[in-house]
C-alpha cells in the first residue's frame, strides 16, 4: 500500500511540473535543451545581479555548450530583442575566454571576429 500511495504523489507532482511548465513556455519564460531548462524572468539587470538571480533559483548564468542550448539562449534573445549575459569570462590571456569557473570553452558560436568588446561584452 505505501508503494502504491508513494507512486500516487510521484505521479500528482509530475502532472502539477507538467502543467507549471505549460504555463512558463505560455509566457515564453522557459524553453528547454537537452534536458535542460533555460529560463528568464523577462527583466534588465546587469551581470552580477543576473548571476545572483540565477543562483538563487537554484540554477547558473546559462552557457552554450552546443548549437541547441545556443538556439535556447537565442530564443530570449529575438523574443525579448535583447542581449543576455553568458557564463563565460575573458582569461587572463587577452582574447581568450572560459567559463566562469576558469574551465576551458568547449563550443563557441561567434562571428568572425568576435567578441570585440575589449571586456564590455
């Protein structure tokens, strides 16, 4: 009977996440990559206030690390016309850029040229 009950609620919470999810991709604040879920409070803030925010949700400052988690970023991009902060960091070599937690970058989707910022990106 515990087992039965168990898979009850098991199965109650998933229809609730099923419909929570419905409900943010209505809103375009979620889309999801890989089994990753990229989202956005649709909202302007600068970086170190995005990276708070992100971590108080229990997530990180999203970073492409294929062409369908960049598609994912990308669709926040053309819908809310506006940039977003990536979780990747200028090295201590000019030019050359990681991740936040200094690991190397294994996929990057730039323009020839790009980032020219000169750290403003």
């Amino acid at each position: 009977l515990a087992g039965t009950e168990n898979g009850d609620i098991i199965h109650q919470l998933e229809h609730r996440i099923s419909r929570l999810e419905g409900v943010l991709r209505l809103n375009k604040m979620i889309t999801e990559s890989g089994g990753k879920i990229f989202a956005t409070n649709g909202k302007k803030a600068d970086f170190d206030v995005t990276l708070e925010k992100c971590k108080e949700a229990g997530g990180s400052i999203a970073t492409p690390r294929n062409p369908g988690e960049n598609d994912a970023i990308l669709y926040f991009v053309k819908y809310f016309n506006t940039y977003a902060y990536l979780g990747i960091k200028q090295s201590l070599i000019p030019g050359k850029f990681q991740l936040l937690n200094g690991a190397p970058l294994s996929y990057t989707n730039w323009y020839s040229n790009e980032p020219s910022g000169k750290g403003e990106e």
